[in-house]
C-alpha cells in the first residue's frame, strides 16, 4: 500500500512539474523584453571595455531588443558574438520572467603588457591569454619590453599551468618566461608595488626596473625565482633601507646565496 501511494505521489510531482513548465513556456512566448541591462565585474582592474560597446555588439544585430518578444531574440547568438569580444574572459546572456535581457561579463583581467621588439603591444590576462590594448582604455600593469620577438599573431594562449613555476614548462618562450615573472610579482603585494618594468636583454635575461631607487636589478633567468626574490627581499629590508635607495646602480641576484652590488 505505502509503495503504490509513493508511486501515485510521484506521478502527482512530475505530472505537476511538467503542467507548470508548460506554463512557464506558455507565458515566455508571450513576454515582451522590457529592460535590456549589462552587467561587467571588472574583477578590480581597469575598465577595457564598457556597457554601451556590448550594448553596440547587440544593436548590430537587433534596432531594439526592447519591445521585442523574447522568443524572437536569439540568446545563444548574442552570447557567442560577446564571448568573441578580445576583452571578455565569460559572458553569459540570459532573459527572466519578467521580461528581462540580461548580459553578465567578467572582463579579462591583464597583468603585463608587452611592447616587442617591433613596438607592438598587447596584453597577457591571468590566465595566459594574449589580447590587444583597447583603442580607449588602457591598463596600468608592468610593462615588459626589449627583446621579445614573439607577436600577437604568434599565438592566442600560452601554454601555462594554473600551479605556475618555472619546473613545469620544457623549454619555455619568452612570453611564457615573462607570463610566468609577471604572475610571480602579480601575486606578492611588495613586488607588485615595486617592480614597474620586466626588461629582456640581448641574452634574453631578465632586468628589472623598479619604481623607488635609481637601481636596475639583473635577474637572470626565470630558474629559483622565489629564491631570488627572498634575496631582493632580505636586501632591501637589511640593506637598502639602512644605506639608502640610491646607493647602489645595480643590484645583481644571479648568483648563488648572495646579492652583488655595484654603485
């Protein structure tokens, strides 16, 4: 007795679930788009892109999308014309009962911009995705410069690992070595605060170019990277702040459990 009760009880709950999406259905056919909003989490970096250029993307393809019934408005085309914009890491499109188009977007968030060797720039985004400057905007990250040869054109994503180090790629690029320095200093507050220019010499090493003090620090090359940059730390809290910013020219961190100088 209680099994067949279950199974009338269930039968009850489906039947009435499907009633109430046929409902559902019904009333969406009906239902005239009244508000057209975009949404963009900026993911607390600078704006790239802005409301009205989606709200352009849209227009392109429809005068209005306001007054129109949401069964006449093709979701899925919208979404795939905004995740094409170079700037957006995700975009979802999506309509409410109410008679809502709603476009969400988390904006690629840049943490270096590279200027190569032909002075072209473009950014690398967190995840190692390569994109242009915006033609309005412009984002104020570390710049990496000098002999970089590679080009936007080259390649649309580096191949990264989300646990970065410099054991985990065979032969890395010099996009990727820049990528995987620029995260490293991304991460750690100081260094980010500090280090304001990655530069690659004609050895394809490293030099870096900080903000406070007129000194350039020779890095190398990616290998023992916190190695070395618990050495810039323990030098700067037990050197530079006693002898001061500007005593040293060059501060060299190649070698083995020491910090060459020179003035």
């Amino acid at each position: 007795m209680k099994k067949t009760f279950k199974i009338i009880l269930w039968i009850i709950i489906i039947a009435g679930i499907i009633v109430v999406g046929g409902f559902i259905n019904i009333e969406k056919k009906k239902t005239i788009c009244k508000k057209f909003e975009v949404n963009i989490n900026y993911d607390n970096s600078y704006p790239l892109i802005t409301v009205d250029d989606i709200k352009d993307k849209v227009y392109k393809l429809y005068d209005s999308v306001v007054g129109k019934r949401l069964v006449d408005i093709d979701i899925e085309k919208i979404e795939s014309i905004v995740n094409q914009v170079k700037y957006v890491a995700k975009g979802d499109v999506y309509t409410t009962l109410r008679g809502n188009l709603e476009i969400n977007i988390i904006q690629r968030k840049p943490i270096v911009r590279i200027i190569n060797r032909k002075n072209q720039s473009f950014y690398i985004d967190q995840t190692g995705v390569l994109f242009p400057l915006g033609k309005e905007y412009s984002a104020r990250v570390i710049i990496a410069n000098g002999n970089i040869k590679e080009s936007l054109n080259d390649t649309t994503k580096l191949y990264c690992f989300e646990e970065f180090s410099e054991h985990n790629i065979i032969n890395p690029s010099t996009l990727q070595k820049i990528y995987l320095l620029a995260t490293y200093i991304a991460r750690d507050d100081f260094l980010k605060a500090q280090i304001e220019q990655i530069y690659v010499n004609k050895n394809s090493e490293f030099e870096l170019i900080p903000k406070v003090g007129r000194h350039v620090i020779i890095f190398g090359d990616i290998d023992n990277m916190e190695k070395k940059f618990n050495k810039l730390f323990v030098f700067y809290k037990e050197g530079l702040n006693k002898t001061g910013w500007d005593k040293y020219k060059v501060i060299n961190l190649k070698y083995d459990n020491q910090v060459v100088c020179s003035k």
